[in-house]
C-alpha cells in the first residue's frame, strides 16, 4: 500500500493544527474503525504496517492512558514503538528535546514522535525545526503529536471528547451544550476545548469553577471568538441554583502539581465548590452524563466513587475511545488514509501585510533636523520614536535602535517635544545614505510608528512611515513571558522567540506557546 494521504507528515502541536473539517474527518474515521475492531474485524486497511516505520513515545511528565492508548495503537498498527521517560534517557544528561529527537530521527526511514513534556509549544517548534531538517537529511517528514504541554493544550485528549459527545449525540453535530467544571485554569484539557467544540456548529459552554481555578482570559475570548455563548458559575450550587444545567458535564480534577503555592493552600476548599454530591443528583437534567479526562484525585475525586456504576457514568467509555482517536489519528498521519477527504483544510498562510509605508515627501517642508548644532544636509533621520511614550521608554528605544542597527557612526539623538506636547526620539544619522529593506523592517519592529526620512540635499527626498509589524524574530533581545513556553531562555533548549501580531488587538501572540504579550513585554529588560 503506498502512503501519501493528504495528511501524511503533519503535525498536531495544537487542535487548530487540524481545520474543523479534518478533524471531522477523523472523528468518522475513528468511528468506522471502532465498528470494525468491535465488529471483530482487522481494519487492516487502516494500519500502517511498515517494520520501517517508528513511534517513538516521549514522556517527560508521568501518564497512563494516553501513553497506553498510543502504545497499543502503535501495536495495531504493526510499527516499531520505543518509550521514554524522563528518568531513565538522556534528558536526565541535560541534553536538549532538539538533540535528542534529531538522533532518533536517523533510526528509521520514517517516525512520529508523540511527546507530553512542561515544555509549552514543543511540538510546534519540533515540527517546524526538525521537519524541514528530515527532509533535507533524506527522511521522511516526521511526524509530532503533542501529549499534553504544560498548561497549553492537550489535542489528542480533545479529539477523543469530541468523539465521544459525537457518539453519545448520535452523531448529530449541529448544537452541543456541556459544563466545564473543575480546575480550568491550570488544566490543559479544557483549554483545548476553545477550538475542539467548534466540531459542533452551535455551542453553549457553561465554566463551573471557583475564580481561583477559572478559565483564562484568552481561553474564554478564544470561545467567544469562535462564536460560543459562554456562561461563568463559580461553583455547582450555584450552577444547578440558575436551573439552567447541560446535560453533558465534563470534570476535571484540580491540578495540584501546576498551582502555585497560594492556590494550593486553599485546594480543599475550592474543590468543594466543583466537587459533585449526592443531594445533587435530584436537580439534575434527565439523561445527564459525566465525562472526565482522568485520572481522578482517588482521595479527593470531583466525580466521587458512588457513581460509578450509575447511568451518568460517561468516563470510562470516553477513555476507552482514546485507543481508536490515536490510531486513527496515526492512520492519517502516516499517509494510510487521508485520499477520500473533501472538506476545507487550513487556510493558506496569510502574507505578511506591508507595514513600512512611503508617505509624500513634501518638498515645502523644510527639515530641522540638527546634528549637534548643524542642520543635517544629506542621511537618515529617524523620527516620532516612541511618541507619546514615557521619557524613560524613548530613552530605551532610542538605545535599541542604536544597537539594533548597529548605529556606530556619527550621530547625533535625544528626546523631543511633539507638536502636541508629549516627547517623541529622534535620531539623526548624516553618514547614512542608504537603509535597505531588511533595516527598514528591523527598525519596524523595534520602534513601530517611527519615520525614516531620507535627507539630500537639505530636502526630505523619501519619507517612509513604519506601522506595527506582523511578526517580531530574529531579534537576540526579544523573549517569551511565559516560563513555560519552550522558548524561554531558562530552559536552554535554544529555541528562537518569535511573535506574530494577533489582528484586532495590537498584540503579540507567542509562535510556540500562544501566550499573548503587549508590544513592550516582548522585549527582554
Ligand atoms: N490526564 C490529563 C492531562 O494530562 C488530565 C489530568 O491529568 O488531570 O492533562
Ligand atoms: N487523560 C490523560 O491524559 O490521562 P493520562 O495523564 O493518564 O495520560
């Protein structure tokens, strides 16, 4: 059989790294090869069955069912599987994720790689690093499946909870309305949840948690974004008090190993408030169910044990369907299926829009810019840097465009009043004649709103306006927030930072891990 499906050699860092069409598309493929593995079928057109092809299981935080799950896929699939962990392989040797996954990708032809880590955005970053790297060292484009990354998102566990609402809906995709309750701050299983429920096109979310365990903000406007109502309870009182309840529940346990220490003193009391009770049960809707990613706190479960032989047990089936999510999803990684899809994939790559402007260069105006107390005849001047910023912050900016560009020349620069009264930098170069795109855009990034005049002959000949770029790279002092994220500079792992401007908002949302930054936060102290 040959393997070259549409999906062959992607990745899934995140869920959006599937359009909603092609996450669509496994859900019905995990659904036929459930029915033939429960028909007592080999669904052998489903499996990889390549001797050359290698699963390589990389879990660097502990985990039961979602490394059992793929490591029984990885045997339906007849492929070779290797475990690790983080005690007993050379990550105990201080050696890098990149390192070590680019030695293993010389052990067979092809491999996928299925990695749980606190690194947020490790995926992305293998995938984009590493990927192009196979390629050009003759192997097939790996695969990265993400297990879980810290508090980012766990995509796999999605796919399985939106297969099993789909199943327990009948496949009846057009509306779903659940409760999300739990720990929705530090658990990664819900964050997913903001792109994953848009497999239904009609969606009601109701968040029961405490503002301790409450969703983050980026999450929910992520949901409202995608066209969600959303509706916040702070405990389940008060959630079944509103008379207003889903049918479908999803828990989750506190995250006690991700809290900070002010939050975990106060864990028992806040499990109260998302932990299910039997004088419960009477408010609830008819037909409800429970569902949970697992595994539950067996001292302190939020779905407590005397339910579980009731009919609102959802769990165990939903953690069942793990098995046939993953093959499935590795069916159509590896290239076995993918050929009878024919819905909308992932929208192309946006171009980066231009935001280095020619203005007019008005002849009338005359410049006044100096260069210590001499006109300036012919160079650059840099203008409006920073305007309206704080005195200290064009200082700074001044100091980066400085080294930035490497201005190490005759010069001359300060802080200025504008016409309107607040300070703006300027900075005047007379030796420079000439600024080529690359500078342009790297002057963009570092002082957005700026001018750049081009002066001959005592008159302003071009005039450039900068606006906000796209994306920020390639800069040795810009750096992620989150510590977390796989970039960060404490973990060593030497990923470069990289910000991509999120439309609408002015802000800066991290390449790998999402977190979002305003303009100025990007920038290392
Ligand atoms: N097992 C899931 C995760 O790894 C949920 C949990 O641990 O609570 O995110
Ligand atoms: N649901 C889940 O990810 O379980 P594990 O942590 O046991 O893999």
């Amino acid at each position: 059989m040959t393997r070259n499906g549409r999906f062959k050699g992607r990745s899934v860092g995140v869920v959006g790294d599937l359009s909603i069409d092609e996450q669509r598309y496994l859900y019905r493929k995990a659904r036929e090869l459930k029915a033939e593995l429960m028909a007592g079928g080999d669904a052998v057109r489903y499996r990889i069955a390549d001797s050359d092809y290698s699963a390589y299981l990389v879990f660097l935080e502990n985990s039961t069912r979602t490394r059992e799950s793929f490591r029984n896929a990885a045997l339906f699939h007849r492929v070779r599987a290797s475990m690790f962990d983080a005690a007993s392989s050379s990550f105990a040797k201080n050696e890098s994720m990149t390192d070590a996954i680019k030695m293993l990708i010389g052990y067979a032809p092809e491999s996928c790689f299925v990695i749980r880590s606190k690194l947020e955005g490790v995926c992305g970053w293998l995938s984009d690093y590493l990927g192009p790297w196979a390629e050009r060292s003759g192997y097939a484009r790996p695969s990265f499946i993400n297990a879980g990354d810290g508090k980012h998102e766990h995509p796999t566990q999605e796919f399985l909870d939106e297969f099993s609402f789909l199943e327990q809906l009948r496949w009846d995709d057009s509306r779903i309305h659940l409760a999300l309750l739990g720990d929705l701050r530090h658990g990664r299983t819900v964050h997913s949840k903001a792109d994953g429920l848009r497999a239904f096109r009609s969606v009601v979310v109701d968040l029961v948690a405490p503002p301790e365990l409450a969703m983050p903000d980026a999450y929910v406007e992520k949901m409202r974004r995608n066209g969600f109502e959303v509706r916040v309870y702070a405990s389940i009182d008060e959630y079944l008090a509103s008379g207003e309840a889903a049918a479908i529940w999803y828990f989750t346990r506190l995250q006690l190993e991700r809290m900070g220490e002010s939050v975990l003193e106060k864990a028992p009391m806040l499990r109260k408030a998302v932990t299910f009770r039997k004088d419960m049960m009477e408010k609830l809707p008819d037909g409800t169910r429970f569902y949970h990613p697992l595994p539950r706190d067996r001292l302190a479960p939020t779905i407590p044990a005397f339910l579980d032989d009731t009919p609102l047990n959802a769990w165990d089936a939903q953690s069942a369907n793990g098995y046939y999510t993953r093959a499935a999803l590795m069916a159509m990684l590896s290239g076995v299926v993918g050929d009878d899809f024919d819905g909308e994939g992932l929208p192309a790559a946006a171009e980066d829009e231009a935001f280095v402007l020619e203005a007019p260069a008005s002849t009338r105006t005359k410049p006044e810019y100096k260069i210590g107390i001499k006109p300036v005849d012919s160079g650059l001047v840099i203008d409006h840097i920073a305007s309206g910023a704080p005195i200290e912050e064009i200082w700074n900016r001044i100091d980066k465009i400085r080294r930035v560009l490497g201005l190490n020349l005759r010069s001359s620069h300060g802080v200025y009043h504008t016409n309107s009264g607040a300070f703006k930098g300027i900075v005047s170069v007379p030796d420079l004649l000439s600024f080529g795109e690359k500078e342009l855009k790297r002057l963009g990034a570092v002082a957005p709103g700026c001018t750049l005049n081009l002066i001959e002959d005592h008159r302003v000949a071009r005039k450039y306006r900068l606006g906000m770029p796209p994306r920020i790279y390639n800069f040795d002092d810009i750096a992620c927030r989150n510590d977390n994220c796989v970039s960060h500079p404490s973990h060593q792992e030497h990923v470069e930072a990289s910000f991509v401007r999120k439309s609408g908002t002015g802000t800066f949302v991290c390449r790998w891990c999402e977190r979002e930054h305003d303009y100025s936060e990007i920038w290392s102290l």
